[in-house]
C-alpha cells in the first residue's frame, strides 16, 4: 500500500462521488490500517468539522467494527474509553443517516455503547 503525508488525498483519489469529485471506495477503505482510518475519520487539521462523515459514511460495517474494537481495545483506562466511546457515537450521528448508522451500530458490542452512554446520562 502507498500512503504519503497527506493520506486522505490518496485514499479520495481512488473513486468519484456523484458530483464526480474525488471520492472513496469502499474495498480501498476496507483493508487501510486502524491508525489510517482513524486519522482519516478525525483528521488533526479538519476545516470541515470534526469528523470525516464521507469515510464513514464508506466504510463497510466490518471495517467500522474493526476499527472501532481496535482503537478501545488498548484502552486500560474507563474514562478514556468512555471518552473515545462517546467519541465514536458523535462520529456515526455526525452521518446524519440514520440507516447507515444503525447498520454500522449494529455490528459494534453494545458494551461500548453502554460504556458511552451511561457515563453521560
């Protein structure tokens, strides 16, 4: 895989969108590694708020749950999974798309979730 400072132009030149913009493809966004994604999905220097919706918006339910597991996994601490958990949520709402979220939802363990939620509530 080629990747260069700037993956989210490498990664957008690989499909068109409607308007025949740069887009993503989902096969290409299904095998990019975790610490990709998750750059991509929160990227350090976003313009266009705080979330990548297009690559989520891409990304199978496999790769969301991949990705997702991989990055609280590690996590030793409650209140920085909480955190990263409500994060995720934030992420999927930012869809604005109901039906995809509730397909990416669906294959993440609800203890994440719960995690999330009830530290809110």
């Amino acid at each position: 895989m080629v990747l260069d400072e700037n993956p989210e132009e490498v990664v957008a030149l690989t499909s068109m969108d409607e308007r025949g913009r740069p887009g993503y493809k989902t096969e290409v966004v299904e095998v990019l590694p975790v610490e990709v994604l998750t750059d991509l999905i929160a990227p350090r220097t976003a313009r266009h708020g705080a979330y990548n919706v297009e690559i989520i918006r891409t990304m199978s339910s496999n790769a969301f749950q991949r990705t997702v597991h991989e990055t609280l996994d590690p996590l030793d601490n409650p209140e920085l999974c909480t955190q990263v958990s409500w994060e995720w949520l934030e992420a999927v709402v930012a869809l604005r798309d109901p039906v995809k979220a509730a397909e990416l939802l669906n294959k993440v363990d609800t203890a994440m979730l719960e995690d999330a939620i009830i530290e809110r509530l």
